[in-house]
C-alpha cells in the first residue's frame, strides 16, 4: 500500500467507545509527556476494532520497554513477560491455542537486542504472529542507552561522542529472515498506520509492523528534536511513500526512509504445516 491522502482518506473514522479497549485503573499512564507510545496504542486500538476479531478472543503480548506496558493499559487477553522474549511467548500461546488472534507489541532493543533470536526465527517460521515494533531509536526506560536501531552519529547515554554502530533496517532483516508481511509506518502517519496493522492483522503468517515513533526525553534532546513536535517533523520530513521511495535513487534515498506495505508474499503457516505433519504421521492425512 502507497501511503498518501487517498489511503488516509479510505480509513474509516468510526466514533470508537475507546474506554471499552482500556482498563482505566491504570491510567494516567506512565509515558513521558510527547511519547508516542500512546499514538501508536489508539492506532492499534482502532485496527483492532475494525479488524472483525472475536475482542474476548484477541491476546495482546508484551516484553519489557516502555512500549511493553500497552499490556497494562489494553483490555485484551494479556501477557507481560520477560525482557526479550515476547515473541518467544507468542510462539508457545500461538501453538497451542492456534485460533486465537495473537499480537505482540515490542520496542526496538527488546525485539532486536535480547530478543533478537527470536525475532529472526519467528520470521522463519512464519508463524501467525502480529508484532507491532515501536522504534524510538534507544533504550527509554532503562537510561537512554543505544540500541540496535539508533542512527550512525546519534548520541545517547552509552554514545556521549555518537554511535559508531551501524543501525538494524529492521524491515529488510525481517524480510530476509522469512517474514509474509512487511510494513512500516511511523507516529506523524497516524491514520495510515491503522491500515498497515491492520494488514497484519489480516495476514496468514508472520507480520511486523515497524513503527517510527518519538522518544523527546532521551532520544529527542540529545539528537536535534528538542520538542515532541520536531520529532514529529522530523518524521514527516524523512518518511517517503514506498511507491515513491523505490523510484529514487540511492543519493535522494539517503537520510529517508520508505513508509508503507514493503513486503507482501504468502507462503505456508507454520501451525499449519505443522498440523499436517501430525496428521500424515498419525495416519489421519486424506
């Protein structure tokens, strides 16, 4: 899908009861004032409302990061599990429960860093997962470290000079390593994010949905975005339609980065591959 104003347009501005999805104990939340987590939280509120799922059936999981605690604030089937090892979780609850939606929220140093084994091998497997990625570009809760998605020359708590380290594309990996459905959207692209997770939602297989979002406290004023508000200029300024982006060449492509459906190509589940596995070796196969 080319994210532009026709697709915005096409989303459907249904008046949600959106009190119905939170569980109001918990908030006001805990984010910093300008995160974007909670941008990204309604979007995949919104997806999931129109998505047609069973709400009593939909199991949201999470890691730990400050995107993990959408758990807390969701009112779904919800797992908060260790640090890493959300899709690991995902995998177990997803197998042996194989008709039950099943949604990961993630951040980049918890999917990609210790998490970043299971995050290759989900993609192999292409099984039914939905991992939502928030990529704030560092570590926001534990200090402002550098992740596995911070820019070359960006500075953080461990990188007072600028990281040395080149960055995850974490749409191309997951391409490489297996993944049917490949999105990116950020948090300036509100309401075309809605479509790009609802995409995966809809997907037979493993999806990710890599979302550019602000962290103004510990990336943001260390990197030029002294405001919630430049960070999201800053997204709306690099963010180029994928349609567009492939059509440029790789001196105008340098700096940006393509938004959209990057990666759309099915191929066997594996629960139900592994279901026809059983079914032959037990002698039940047709």
């Amino acid at each position: 899908m080319t994210v532009n104003a026709t697709n915005i347009a096409e989303v459907e501005m249904a008046s949600y009861d959106f009190s119905k999805y939170i569980r109001g104990r918990y908030i006001p939340h805990i984010w910093c004032p300008g995160c974007g987590n909670g941008i990204v939280l309604k979007s995949l509120i919104r997806a999931i409302a129109s998505s047609g799922l069973d709400l009593e059936k939909v199991c949201l999981v999470s890691g730990i990061g400050c995107s993990s605690r959408t758990t807390g604030y969701m009112d779904f089937n919800t797992l908060h599990t260790t640090h890493g090892r959300a899709l690991a979780f995902a995998t177990g609850l997803k197998f042996a429960r194989p008709e039950l939606p099943v949604l990961v929220v993630s951040g980049d140093g918890d999917a990609l860093a210790i998490g970043g084994n299971h995050f290759i091998h989900s993609c192999r497997r292409n099984i039914d997962l939905t991992l939502v990625l928030f990529n704030n570009h560092i570590y926001g809760m534990t200090g402002g470290q550098f992740s596995p998605t911070t820019p070359r020359k960006s500075f953080a708590s461990t990188s007072p000079f600028g990281n040395i380290e080149p960055a995850f594309d974490i749409c191309q990996l997951a391409i490489g390593a297996g993944a049917t459905y490949v999105a990116r959207g950020t948090t300036y692209h509100a309401l075309a994010l809605d479509k790009l997770i609802l995409g995966g939602i809809h997907n037979k297989g493993f999806s990710i949905i890599e979302v550019v979002t602000q962290c103004p406290v510990y990336y943001g004023r260390k990197n030029n975005q002294k405001s919630p508000a430049a960070a999201l200029m800053w997204q709306r300024d690099h963010a180029v339609a994928v349609d567009r982006f492939r059509k440029m060449t790789p001196e105008e492509q340098e700096g940006k980065f393509a938004i959209g459906v990057l990666h759309n190509q099915p191929r066997p589940e594996y629960n139900e591959e592994y279901q026809k596995l059983v079914d032959r070796v037990s002698g039940r196969a047709s």
